[in-house]
C-alpha cells in the first residue's frame, strides 16, 4: 500500500492493456466525461488505491470505442477487477463509496485487501 498513490488515466486500449498486464491485481473505472456519478468516484478510488495494494486506473471508452465492446462497458461507471492480466469481477451499479469497492476487491482479489482487526 502506497500512501500517495492515485489512479491513473489511461488514454486508450494500449494503455489499458499495458496497465492491466503490468500489475498483480488492476482496478479499472470505465467512465464518461460529464457523468457525475463518475467523477464522484474519483476520490473514492483514490482512497482505495492507497488502502489496497492495486493498481487503479480510470478510462474513458468513448476515446476509443472498441472498448466498449471489447470490455462489454453497458453503463458507467464500471468497476473491472483484473487479476494478472484475467477480469475476475464487476461492478456497474452506479457510485460506490470506499467500503463497497474494497468489497469487490476482496471477493475476487483478496490478496490486494489488507486484513483487519
């Protein structure tokens, strides 16, 4: 766990490819410029990325639209859990706080959440 991390933008299928392969466990929003709901959870997702050991990135499809297909995105935002390159989980039920996202982490990705008390 990395106290100054926070997500990362990615720019496109390479980048999100790149970013995928290169990390034990990846956290990806898919969201849309101009969704509040997205940019809500900005800041939750940065909290998770200094509390979890995951990499998290954000990104938007509608820069490259193969991705919405390629990553079956039907509504935003969209949480995908990967696990050395593979998705293992989803969550596209609109904002999540913190608590909720480190759930998701844990039932698909347990090795990234810290045991507590």
């Amino acid at each position: 766990m990395d106290p100054d991390a926070k997500p990362s933008r990615l720019a496109d299928a390479t980048e999100l490819e790149s970013f995928v392969s290169g990390a034990d466990v990846a956290l990806v929003e898919f969201f849309t410029s101009g969704c509040p709901k997205c940019a809500a959870m900005e800041p939750v997702l940065g909290t998770v990325a200094r509390s979890a050991d995951v990499s998290v990135g954000l990104i938007n499809p509608r820069t490259d639209p193969g991705l919405i297909e390629a990553y079956d995105v039907r509504s935003v935002p969209t949480l995908v859990v990967f696990v050395d390159g593979v998705e293992r989980g989803r969550l596209a039920e609109g904002f999540q706080g913190a608590e909720a996202v480190i759930d998701l982490l844990a039932e698909h990705a347990p090795e990234a959440v810290p045991e507590t008390g």
